[in-house]
C-alpha cells in the first residue's frame, strides 16, 4: 500500500516537473521571439536615424525624405556662368492679359493709348509672400521683381543645410551686383537665426517663418533644405530637394 502512495506520489512529482519544464521552455521562446523582434525593431531605427543624420532632415516623418541632390554640378568655367546669363537675361514680360477690347468704330489714336497703358501695366509678382526679417522688418519676395530670386528653405537644426549655407553665401557675394537676389525662409527660433547669421556671416535676407498661414506649407515643404530659383516675375525656372553644393548654384538654372 505505501509502495502504491509512492508510486503514485512519483508520477505526480515527474507530470508537475514535466509541466514546469514545459512552461519554462515556452517563457524561454516567448523571450527569444521578444527579443528578435527588439533586434529586428531597433536596427530598423537606427537606419532611419543613419538616414537622416547622412542626406537630410524631414520636417514630418510620414512624408517624403531629404535627398542630398546626388552628384555636383558642372565645374566653373571662363567667362559667364548660367546663373550670371540667366540673370542678364531675365526681363519682365509685359501684362497685356486684361486689356479691354475696344469697339471697332475706335479711333486708331484710342487703340494706340490703349497699347501703351497695357505697356505702363505693372506685372503681378507669382509666388509672393511677406515675412519678417530678422530685424523685424517685413520683406515680400515682389520686393525683388526683375531680379533672379534664389529662394533656399532651411532651418539651423538641419545638418545639410548648415553645410550649404557658406555656398550659398559665397555665391551671394559673387552675384549679388549681378541682378540676383538670395532670400532665405527658416523654420526656427529667431534667436537662434541671429546667432547662426552672425557666425556664418549671412549677408542676405533670412525670414522667419513662425506665423499661423505658413509659407512653408503653401509652397509644400515637407523636407529641407529645398531650394527655387525665380524668373523676374516671380515664376519657378528651378527647383532641388537637398543640399546643393557652390558648382550646382552658379550653373543652375
């Protein structure tokens, strides 16, 4: 009889130890499926992370990533760059969209005024927009109609765009007697805009963006640095996603 109670105290003891075992191994599965998943989870991060540290900054995740606008421009060469010629040529066209048709019993001297009113007709600038600067003064982009408007969007926290930002200043310096105008458009702090102008000797408008109809989001820039070039009436003749380099600047357009 107490053989029996042992026996059966026995196969207790192994189908207790049996289950213990069985749940330990599934807790170690459990652990290891975790813990692959973990590795799996943070190697992506740390690409994305290597990703925008090396090509750019994106303002919201969920859209479009920087890129750096692959290999530079051509090298400089004698005599005019396109940036210059284009500048050079860039002429305002005159408006002549909303001229009134005139009856046809008008005397030929009404229609001959009426030519040159529609010559007198001062262009509407595209694009436009006013910011204020860093001295608080309100800048508006038809500010600078007839010139060829180098528009860079940026902001100091973007790594790409503070290693454009000595180009671009360069290139100001080089052009700006030439008719062209850099503008630069920042999603930052003011304060911090002031500091960083100061050390990279910025010599070009910097306009904050801080306001509640953002320009930022009316031109669509959901990664920086994005740069335009515009005619002298304001029109769109290029644009780059990403950092640009001296070469890719002076020959642009």
């Amino acid at each position: 009889m107490n053989f029996n109670k042992m026996k059966m105290a026995n196969k207790k003891y192994i189908l207790n130890f049996t289950k213990k075992s069985s749940l330990a191994k599934n807790a170690w599965n459990l652990i290891q499926v975790k813990r692959a998943y973990f590795f799996v989870i943070s190697s992506i991060m740390l690409a994305f992370i290597f990703l925008f540290a090396f090509t750019g900054c994106c303002i919201n995740l969920p859209f479009k990533l920087v890129y750096t606008g692959a290999e530079s421009g051509a090298e400089t060469t004698a005599g005019e760059t396109k940036l210059e010629e284009t500048a050079e040529k860039d002429v305002i066209k005159e408006d002549t969209s909303y001229s009134e048709e005139t009856d046809s019993d008008e005397s030929s001297a009404e229609e001959e005024d009426s030519k040159n009113n529609d010559k007198e007709t001062i262009v509407q600038y595209e694009n436009d927009f006013t910011l204020l600067d860093l001295d608080n003064n309100e800048v508006s982009l038809h500010d600078f109609k007839g010139k060829l408007v180098v528009l860079n969007f940026w902001a100091t926290w973007c790594p790409p765009c503070r290693e454009e930002i000595p180009d671009f200043v360069e290139v100001y310096n080089m052009y700006k007697d030439k008719n062209v105008q850099f503008i630069g458009v920042a999603d930052d702090d003011k304060e911090a805009l002031i500091n960083f102008a100061s050390e990279y000797n910025i010599n070009y408008p910097i306009l904050v963006d801080g306001t509640v109809d953002r320009v930022f989001q009316k031109w669509g820039i959901d990664a920086i640095p994005h740069t335009f070039i515009l005619d002298g009436s304001g029109k769109i003749i290029f644009d780059q996603l990403g950092m640009m380099t001296k070469e890719q600047l002076i020959n642009a357009p």
